[in-house]
C-alpha cells in the first residue's frame, strides 16, 4: 500500500495540472471522496498511485511512500515506550 508523502505537494500538483479531485478520481477509477480520503491520509493500492502519479506528471516517489501498517506501527510505539 501507498500513502500520500505531503498533502501540500499533491495538492500542488493538483493546482498545478489545474485538475479536480474528479478528474483525478476518474484517473484513479474511484470516488472524488476516496481522492479527499487519500490526500488525508488513507493508503491507496501502488497501481492507483501510479495512475494519479501518471495523470499529474509526477514521480509516484514525489507524492507517494509505502505505507506503514498498524501492525508496525504498533511494534514501534510498543519499543518506544520499553
């Protein structure tokens, strides 16, 4: 899975495409709620973030990290707190 690396940056792009989460959700084969989802934080499959990366002429690695699952993120607050 994906995540958004900055929701300015994607947002930018975006602006910059001069395109809205519709367009960018017909791109993405989803909703434009699930594109708001997205850019909030909701991890996306690596195909659709290729897709959007694509449509807005970016690097995937420009807008998008692999996403860290709640089982490790789990382990590292339960080391933290050790």
């Amino acid at each position: 899975m994906k995540q958004v690396r900055d929701a300015d940056r994607l947002r930018a792009a975006f602006t910059a495409r001069q395109v809205s989460y519709r367009d960018v959700a017909a791109i993405g084969r989803c909703s434009h709620g699930t594109i708001g989802n997205i850019i909030k934080g909701r991890p996306l499959a690596p195909d659709m973030a290729r897709r959007i990366a694509r449509f807005l002429q970016v690097p995937v690695a420009d807008l998008f990290v692999d996403a860290v699952s709640s089982d490790k993120r789990r382990a590292v607050q339960s080391k933290a707190a050790a």
